[in-house]
C-alpha cells in the first residue's frame, strides 16, 4: 500500500491506493443497489471520498477495514438507487416470480437460452437481495458473501458483534425460505430461469442483445483471497450467494481515477484536506 505517501500529496500513490480497492467497493456496491449502473456510480462517489478522507486514516485497523466501513455506511444510506426510490420485499418478489411466465418460444429462435439463463440468474440473485432493508441487505452480504466475522463486522457497522449475528442470522433465514419456496437454483424452489426468460425480455429486465454482466471480467479468485487474508471465513455456507462470481469494475475506472486525482478542483481539495 502506498498510503502514506498519497497521504503526503503523491498522485501516483494516490492513484494505486483507489486502483487497490476499486474492485472491492464495485463488488459491494453491485450487492447493495441490485444493478450495474448504479454500482457504476455509486463506487466513484465512494472513491471520492476515499480520496478526500485518507488523511483521517491512522492505521489503527487494517486499511481495507477502514474502506469497507466508509463505503458500508455510504450505501446503507444510499438513496439515489432504482431500488431505493422502488423498494422490493419478498412478498411483492414472490407474486413477480409467480406471474411472471410467458410461453413464446418463437422469441427465443437464434438465441443462446442458456447465456440469457446465466445473465437472468446473476441479475435476479442481486436483485433478490434488495428484498432486505439495507442494514440487513449490508450485514447479509458482509457475512454470506464476503466471509467477515462479527468481531470486523462490528467494527466496520458500529454495532455489535452480538446484534451483527442475530441480524446475520435474521437475514439468512429470511432468504433461507425465500430461496427453498422460489428459487431452482436452491434445489426445491419453483422458479427455473430458463422458464422466465420470455416474461424478463418483455419487461425489459433482460435485453438479449446487451448482457450486462456477461460483459463484466470475473476477478481473479486467489487475488480475492488476498485482499481478504484477514477476514475469518463462516463454515455456515449459502450456496446461491456464495457462487457468485466476484467482479472487476469497469475498465474506464482508471480513467476516471486519473482524472480527478489530477484535476485542478481536486488539487485545491487536496490541498485543504492535506
């Protein structure tokens, strides 16, 4: 890490420090809004702040604690998200998955039924998880997904360990039944993605000619498990969530980083802050 030197004024440090944990805040990001544009926007908002508040880092925890703290508690109060302006909730999900069947096999002649599947499969998983309120969307996705114990946990949410578990707890059980009733991919529920893929284009949920997250590179697995080294793994697994692939933000990213690290207005935030 080049923290102390991007604390110092050096841009290029500065510029490793966002590149280090851009991937980390998209993944979150994506987890907690349900779809990539808003993740898009919301990990360069969380950006910025990283960038204006890294002078108050002061080493007394691991820095990628530090950040998931910041960006936790900027997206648990996030409200520009569709999701937050159209929130969900496993009843109204349940009468969507239930209705949501159009048998027009003509519309799928030419198309890779088990691409569009895939592409289903990833979006509807995300958007599965806006059924919970944010801070059990946070603490689900924190414990299920990204593995940290309850003692980070608390400390990343300013709750406690005890309370982080019973949420953790809380959540899981909700989408335990969720998934068990709806979901196929969990073995006994209803729903089959395949079987949706004609009512999802129809409401344009799923556009066939731009598959969004086939378009996202996968993260390497083993630098994921070094940038998570400190962070006990949960033997309670949930495999619908946990197979999700983890991804690298979009390419531009650096572009942007590059942009605003040097820009003038930011070189007079720097210069306050610093």
């Amino acid at each position: 890490m080049f923290i102390k030197q991007a604390v110092e004024g050096d841009k290029i440090a500065l510029e490793k420090v966002l590149m280090e944990v851009n991937d980390f805040v998209f993944n979150l990001s994506l987890r907690m809004l349900g779809n990539i544009s808003d993740a898009q926007d919301a990990t360069q908002d969380i950006l910025m702040k990283i960038m204006m508040k890294l002078s108050t880092f002061q080493n007394q925890s691991h820095f990628h604690t530090w950040v998931y703290r910041l960006a936790s508690h900027y997206l648990i109060d996030y409200k520009k998200s569709m999701f937050a302006k159209h929130p969900l909730n496993f009843e109204f999900y349940a009468n969507d998955i239930q209705a949501g069947y159009i048998d027009s096999p003509e519309e799928l002649i030419g198309l890779n039924k088990e691409v569009l599947a895939k592409e289903l499969k990833l979006s509807c998983t995300n958007v599965m998880l806006q059924c919970l309120d944010p801070m059990s969307r946070c603490v689900f996705i924190l414990g299920t997904m990204f593995k940290i114990n309850s003692q980070l946990a608390s400390e990343i949410l300013d709750i406690s360990a005890q309370n982080y578990r019973q949420i953790l707890s809380r959540s899981r059980k909700k989408m335990r039944q969720f998934l068990s009733e709806y979901c196929g991919l969990s073995g006994s529920g209803c729903c089959q993605c395949e079987r949706r893929l004609c009512y999802a284009m129809k409401q344009h949920r799923l556009d066939p000619s731009h598959l969004e997250y086939s378009t996202l590179q996968q993260l390497n697995e083993s630098l994921l498990e070094e940038y998570l080294e400190t962070m006990e793994r949960f033997d309670d697994e949930m495999n619908v969530f946990e197979q999700l692939p983890q991804y690298q933000s979009q390419t531009d990213i650096k572009e942007f980083i590059s942009h605003i690290v040097h820009s003038a207005h930011m070189k007079k935030m720097m210069e306050k802050e610093f």
